[in-house]
C-alpha cells in the first residue's frame, strides 16, 4: 500500500474553537468551495461524531459539512456548509483550528481515500495524504498524524510530514487506533497482528510492547493520557481489562454483562479513577478503578511507569479518596473458582440508559459528570455519585442537530 503527502507551507496557526468564535466565512481553496449550504431547504444528516483529546469538544461529521460543539456549556462554535458533501471523519486537534478531514456520507464529492488537514485560521487546506484503499480513522497529535487502514496503520510527523512509521495489523475495519496526550510521554496502541493482540508503541523509550488482550478479535480501546493504561474490549463484549502498557501486564477486569454486546466506546477519567462504557445495549456503564502508577516522585522514568495492582480486599488504601466508591460484586464470589467466572467479576458501579437503536459515545466532563454523543443527533450531560453505587442522573439532553444553537 503506497501514501503520497503534499508539503505544507505553515502547519499549526494561533486561534481555535471556542464559545466566542462565531466565523462562518467559507474559503477559496480549490478544495473547498465557498458555495453555502442553504441549510432551511434541505435538514444535514448526521454521518459522524468524535470527541476531541481531552472530551472538552466534539466534531460531527454531517453530509453537508461539519460542525464543532463545545461541551461545558453546551453550544455549537462553529460551522462549515457545503453544497459539494460532507466527511465521514472530522479528527480535532484539541481546541485548535486544525482539522482533519476524510469524505463520506450521502452525496459526498470527496474521496473516502484522502485525508485533508484543514487550516480553519487560514481558511484552506494545507496538505493532504492519499491512499489506495478506504481510509478506516484519522487520529491527530501534536506531534504526529496518524492515518488508518484496514490493515496498516500510516504515522506521519505532524511538522514537516515525513513518514516515521508504518505498522501492518489484523484486519481493523473499525479503525482502531489510539494516542497518548502527555507531553512526557509518547505512546501509539492498535492492533497486532494476531486476532486479540494489541501493539504498544513506546516511541520516547524506542520500545513496542505486545499485549494479548482477548482471545477475540478486539473491538474497543482507549489509552490514559498518559499512554501507560490501556483499557480494551474485544467482539464478544462482555469484559473490559484495563492492562500496563510497559509489560503488558493486565491489571483489573470489569464486566459489563453476560450477553454478547458491541462495545461502541471506552473512556478513562483524567485522575484514571473510572472508566466508561457504552454499547448497542442501551446503557452507559461506569466503573470505578482501582490501578495507580508507583514511583510517582521518583525521577527514575522507568519507575514512574510502573503500574502496579491492588487486592479486591484492600482496594481503598492509598488508592483512591476513601470517598470514592467500588464496583459491585456477586453476593457469591467468595466461591470464586467454584462457580462461573461471572459470579466473581465487578460489576458496573453507576449506569445511565439510552437508546438502544443507535450508537452512542460516552466520555468524561468535569466534577463526575459523564458527557455522551449519539448518533441520533442526542447529547446527554449526566451525572454520578463517587460514594454511592446507582443510576446517574440527567442533567442535559439536547438535539443539537435540530437546536438552532449556532454561532450569532
């Protein structure tokens, strides 16, 4: 599989996303075309969303454009309509005005096989990679671009785009790919190339670290921000595991049900204290964490990235605030290895429900709120108790495609 990229003249440009930007002014790039989208004639289809790196934003990736929406508080900062199609992939740079952009959807003129970084200060596109076969994600660091295929993965220098690495995987129709966000560390996680197998990039400490996951095929990952947890999900659905990324060591299991689901995201909280799931089940699962990393003030790199697992029993102490609660668990687990795994496993700590007939994208806001997209055009802002296991409670629902909440 071969990539072209064009050079750029200037990669990153001050400005960004934010409630008070309210530019809607189109470009004259030969890409995209100054020609608006009557947006009264004619309702955008909704053809993807994506969280930016640190959840503050997301991206929906609509058939006449795109769109960015800020979560905390709740408003549309900015819109592009096109009468020539929208994208499939909308990548943010944290709140930057660099985008990453892949066509797709209904009437589209762009091809599935080219991503476009997108300079909305400057209003242009600034330099684009092109492939032979249907690009699956895009992810964007501040160091680096990385493109996926269905089995290879592209990874670019994000200043001067010379190709740094290419990474042949198992099949990964769903594009998994995931980065660390830490200016002291830099880590790449995607699948192996066997069934189940995660790779680890270390890149600062010029090391690839193999965890085997699951025995299926995987489904779902995320990565801490600092890229030494990897949390993970395969096909089947049923168990995540929050592995060490500098072993491979798995470090805690947590069960979101019995029957088979298709996981649809996994986040971590920042202070790595829960993680959330959704799937095609209807229900968002939080669960609480109880992995910490050891040698936090020590200057010794290598001991600041190891991790280390607690007992069930002593899963408070010096942990996590003893006013954080635990995972529930079976009433007979003390029959563990006797009875069926799943009478042993932890499960969910605080649940909210939704729709069951679309796919739905759950991350984390501030103050144990969980903020959750969905592909019906639905944002939901919820929130839950750390002491007290339960259901969240609802704090925001919008439709914000249907919510005339633009930028005035």
């Amino acid at each position: 599989m071969s990539s072209t990229a064009s050079s750029p003249q200037r990669v990153l440009q001050p400005g960004g996303y934010n409630g008070n930007d309210s530019r809607t002014s189109s470009t004259s790039s030969s890409f995209l075309r100054p020609e608006l989208e009557s947006s009264e004639t004619e309702e955008a289809e909704l053809v993807s969303v994506s969280w930016n790196q640190d959840s503050s934003c997301f991206a929906a990736g609509t058939s006449h454009g795109f769109r960015i929406y800020n979560c905390e508080p709740f408003k549309e900062t900015f819109r592009r309509d096109l009468k020539n199609g929208g994208f499939r992939i909308v990548e943010m740079l944290f709140r930057s005005n660099i985008l990453a952009l892949v066509g797709g959807g209904p009437n589209s003129q762009y091809p599935s096989t080219k991503v476009l970084i997108w300079d909305d200060h400057q209003s242009r596109c600034i330099s684009e990679f092109s492939f032979r076969s249907e690009i699956r994600a895009v992810k964007l660091s501040r160091d680096w671009i990385v493109v996926v295929l269905e089995h290879k993965i592209y990874v670019y220098s994000f200043v001067d785009l010379r190709l740094l690495l290419q990474i042949e995987t198992h099949a990964n129709p769903r594009g998994l790919c995931c980065l660390s966000h830490d200016s002291d560390t830099s880590v790449l996680a995607c699948p192996g190339l066997l069934r189940g197998e995660i790779r680890v990039e270390h890149f600062g400490l010029n090391m690839v670290q193999t965890v085997n996951a699951h025995d299926a095929s995987i489904a779902c990952m995320t990565l801490t921000l600092d890229g030494l947890l990897l949390a993970t999900a395969s096909t089947k659905g049923t168990l995540i595991r929050i592995f060490n990324t500098m072993d491979g060591t798995r470090l805690q299991e947590v069960r979101r049900g019995v029957d088979r689901a298709d996981i649809y995201s996994i986040a971590l909280s920042p202070n790595v204290q829960w993680l959330a799931v959704s799937s095609d089940k209807g229900t968002v699962h939080i669960f609480s964490l109880r992995v910490r990393v050891v040698g936090e003030d020590s200057d010794s790199t290598e001991s600041a990235a190891l991790l280390t697992q607690q007992t069930y029993s002593n899963s408070l102490q010096g942990l996590v605030s003893p006013a954080t609660g635990t995972n529930p668990g079976s009433s007979l687990s003390f029959m563990r290895g006797v009875l069926p795994k799943y009478f042993s496993s932890e499960w969910s700590f605080a649940q909210f429900h939704v729709s069951e007939v679309t796919q739905f994208f759950a991350a984390f806001g501030s103050h144990n709120t969980v903020a959750i997209t969905g592909m019906d055009g639905s944002f939901y802002r919820c929130s839950f108790d750390p002491v007290n296991a339960g259901e969240m409670v609802q704090l925001e629902h919008i439709h914000f495609l249907k919510t005339d909440n633009r930028p005035r």
